[in-house]
C-alpha cells in the first residue's frame, strides 16, 4: 500500500510544480494531456495544495481481474480540501508489483 500513496503523493507533486516531463517520461498523461490538467486547475482555483493525510484523501477501488486498481484522490487547493478529484489508474504485474500508473482524469466531484 506504501507504493500506492507514494506515486499518488508523486503525481500530486509534479501538478503542484507543473512538472509535466516526469509524468510524461513515466506515461502517466497518454489520456489526459498536460494541457487539459493545467486548464482544469487554472480554472478551479488558485494553487494545488499537497494533502496533510493522503489515505484520508483517496478511495481505491481494486479491479475484478486483480490485474490493477482505480483511484480517487480528492485534492486541495489553497491548503484545504477541495472537490476536485484525481482518477488514477495503477496497474498490477502477476506478482501485485505495481507495473504501470495513468491519470485518467481530473473533474470536479
């Protein structure tokens, strides 16, 4: 679960610091492009806060197949919770090692 809550706590890091080339070198934007994350944040508020408890923030909902998990994360903006809410996709290898972690969308909750 560990692995879980650091890429969600990395990916909420690189939106703070727009550091979209990590996420790119990592292919965590081929649904949702970096265009679209920064217009969505622009026009909610005013700055991405990281959450004080990340588990507090986030439901995870494991797939049928085991084969990976989708994941809410609500975000924070201006240090208090918002309803704006990150969908992360992460999926699993045969021995439930972490293999691979999309977003699949930002949008108000």
């Amino acid at each position: 679960m560990d692995n879980i809550y650091e890429i969600c706590n990395k990916i909420v890091t690189c939106l703070q610091n727009e550091d979209y080339d990590f996420l790119n070198e990592h292919n965590a934007l081929g649904r949702v492009s970096e265009e679209d994350i920064k217009r969505v944040i622009y026009e909610y508020g005013d700055y991405l806060s990281l959450s004080p408890n990340l588990a507090d923030d986030m439901c995870i909902y494991m797939y049928n197949d085991k084969s990976g998990m989708k994941i809410d994360l609500d975000l924070w903006i201006d240090g208090k919770r918002s309803d704006l809410t990150l969908q992360v996709e992460i999926k699993l290898d045969e021995d439930d090692r972490i293999n691979s972690y999309r977003i699949l969308d930002i949008l108000v909750m």
